[in-house]
C-alpha cells in the first residue's frame, strides 16, 4: 500500500516540477527533480526485490494514476481561481 501513496505523491511532484520548468525556475525544478530521483530510487529498490510480485507494480501504477488525476484537479482549480481574479 505503501506504493500507492508514494506514486500518488510522486505525480503530484511531477507536475509541480512541469510547472517549475516552463516558468523558468531553475533552482525549484532542480531541487524537485533531485526528491524525484530519490523516491524512483526507493521504488526500483522494492520493485526489484520482489519482480515476481505484481501487486507491487499494480499499486504503483494505480498510486500514479491516482496521482495525476488529483495534481491536475489542482492545478485547473488553481489556475481557473487566478483566471477570475
């Protein structure tokens, strides 16, 4: 379940690192993709310990997905509230 959570999060940091990146911020995006590479690395560390056991991938992937939906949610309610301001 664990992978879940960690997937979610990590899509979440994936899309504030894309909105980083084309705003041109240069240290903040660095610092995301740094995090970034660390959660991949805890995730291809528990990955490879059991590669028989696809549940692990399966809640990953469903953490991911899960994810995205919830960052953009976000992000279009964010940027809707500053489109009306």
């Amino acid at each position: 379940m664990m992978l879940f959570f960690i997937g979610l999060v990590e899509m979440v940091i994936a899309t504030i690192w894309t909105k980083f990146v084309s705003r041109g911020q240069l240290f903040a995006s660095s610092l995301i993709t740094f995090v970034n590479i660390l959660i991949w690395y805890y995730v291809l560390r528990q990955i490879i310990s059991d590669l028989g056991d696809w549940s692990i991938v399966v809640l990953y992937a469903a953490g991911c997905a899960t994810g995205t939906m919830i960052a953009m949610y976000m992000f279009d309610k964010h940027d809707t509230a500053q489109t009306n301001e």
